[in-house]
C-alpha cells in the first residue's frame, strides 16, 4: 500500500490523481506498485556492481 498511499516526498511514489476506489482498488495498488518498482530513477540494477539498488523507501519500511 505505501506504494500507493504515501508522504509525497521525492523518494516517494509519485500521488495518483485520481481517487482509489472499493471495486477497482485491488487492481488499482498493484498497477501502481508495479509503476514505482519498474521507476528506474528509484530502483535499477547496476550491472558493474553486480547489484540491485532500491529507493530508500525500502529501508522505512523495513524499519517499521
């Protein structure tokens, strides 16, 4: 869900601009999910690293 719902902040998901709603909402966060994860501005696999780097939003969420 915080892919969806979210403080606005520039590392955050970007807001939609419309409203979710109770027979399309299930479809509704997970197309906005997969929106943010394929962000490549936020995630991205650095292939010379050999690693895969993901916004700092994963770090929050794994914290609380």
């Amino acid at each position: 869900m915080h892919f969806a719902f979210n403080r606005a902040s520039t590392g955050c998901p970007a807001l939609r601009n419309r409203a979710y709603t109770g027979m399309e909402r299930e479809q509704q966060l997970k197309t906005a999910a997969r929106a943010f994860l394929s962000n490549r501005s936020r995630n991205k696999i650095n292939e010379e690293a050999e690693k895969l780097e993901v916004s700092e939003i994963f770090d929050w969420l794994v914290s609380r």
